[in-house]
C-alpha cells in the first residue's frame, strides 16, 4: 500500500535526531510497519544512517547481535553473487561484531537466496590463516570455532568475483 508522508529526512540530517523528531517521515513510518507486522522489509534509497537508526530503535535490535551491518548482493561470473557486509554501518568493528555478520549474513544467503550451506569467508590480504591484522586474525578464530557456519577461511579481494565465498565479511570501513 502506499501512505502519503509530509515529512522528509534529509541526507545531512543527523539520523538519530531526525527519525525521533520526524515522525511522519516515510523511513520512519515504514520501520512502524515492519514493527506492526504490516511489512516485512524496508527498502531505502535515503540517508543510510537514519534508516540503521529506524531499524535500531524503530524496529528493534535481533537477539544476541549487538549492531546492525550493510549488505548488498554483489555479482559473480558465474551470475549467481554473494553477500558481503559490513558495507559502510559501522566503521569500528569488533571480531565479534565481524563473527555477528557472518552470522546474519550466513542467515540471509541461506533463508532468502536459498543457499543450503553458504560458504562465508573473511575479507583479508591473504589467504593463509596466519593472514591479516589483530581484528582479523580474531576473527578468522571466532569463525572457524563457529560450527554453524560453513567457514571456507580468509578471501582475497582479487577473488571475489569468481565466487569463492557466498558471504564475505569485512569491517564497515573496508566495506
């Protein structure tokens, strides 16, 4: 359905201020809608920090993940692309944030795209498992400790559109 709206949120409005003070605004109100039940998904081509903003506080933060990350599906050669986040969210990370978004992403490329064991690998500068700064070497143990991921190791930026991964984390710096 499609709701008239009266207000906008700019992209130089500051995101949290903005979706707390613009309430008519469509981000705002259609993060209601995902709340309500009255949608399932929210698709924006606005101010990317309002709408984590609307998500986080609008709709609600999922269980056992601390923030949210972007995800695009990117192409491959062979046309079937992966998933890759963080995409710009957050440009601080964690090993554990990182281990968060192999998680959704794990979870997204298995229950929307199909996927029956999606295959995440870890943006890095080489494919060894020694590889990488301290954020990613903590990370690279988190993943392969995790059983419920199908963790195929580090992946390099050179290879990604020859799908090696189905999912590739990074940091929302990187990304």
């Amino acid at each position: 359905s499609i709701i008239h709206t009266d207000e906008k949120i700019n992209s130089d409005d500051e995101p949290t201020k903005a979706i707390r003070k613009k309430k008519n605004a469509s981000m705002v109100l259609a993060a209601k809608a995902v709340k309500e039940g009255e949608a399932d998904a929210v698709l924006s081509a606005g101010n990317t920090g309002a709408l984590l903003a609307a998500g986080f506080f609008i709709v609600g933060r999922i269980k056992n993940i601390d923030r949210p990350g972007l995800m695009s599906t990117l192409p491959t050669i062979d046309g079937k692309g992966f998933d890759m986040l963080d995409l710009g969210a957050n440009a601080e990370n964690t090993a554990h944030h990182l281990h968060q978004y192999a998680v959704l992403g794990s979870f997204y490329a298995k229950n929307v795209r199909g996927i029956s064991k999606p295959r995440v690998g870890l943006l890095n500068n080489g494919t060894e498992s020694s590889k990488g700064d301290p954020l990613r070497k903590e990370t690279y143990d988190l993943l392969v400790a995790d059983e419920s991921l199908n963790f195929v190791g580090n992946v390099e930026a050179r290879d990604l559109m020859n799908g090696v991964a189905d999912v590739v984390v990074t940091d929302g710096f990187t990304g």
